[in-house]
C-alpha cells in the first residue's frame, strides 16, 4: 500500500494509490483509520461479490 495524506480545505485526506480508495478525518490519524475501515469495507465487498458470482456458475455448471 502507497499512502498520501495531506490537509484538503478542511479535512484531512488519506489515499491508498494503489487501490484508489480513499477517505478523510478533522485529524491525519483519523483519515487514516477511517482508510484502513474504508478499505476493510471494500475487501468485505469484494468477498461477496466472489461469492455470489462463485455460486451463479455452480448454478449454472448444474443445468448444463
């Protein structure tokens, strides 16, 4: 993970280069927790969409 935080106009604002998420706080540690929370989240989704996709080509792989 690349990590760039900087002061916006009134927040602070992490960003993970890599992935493109980001998030922000009223303080830097707090961006980036917020960051590492927004990041989980989007792992947590992408675990689900596998998931359902995985179980559609079960369905499907039965009807054939």
């Amino acid at each position: 993970m690349r990590l760039h935080v900087y002061k916006g106009d009134v927040y602070f604002v992490a960003e993970d280069l890599d992935s493109g998420i980001a998030s922000q706080g009223r303080f830097r540690h707090t961006a980036i927790k917020n960051l590492k929370e927004a990041m989980e989240m989007h792992q947590e989704a992408r675990n689900r969409h596998k998931t359902i996709v995985m179980a559609n080509r079960v369905r499907i792989a039965q009807h054939i």
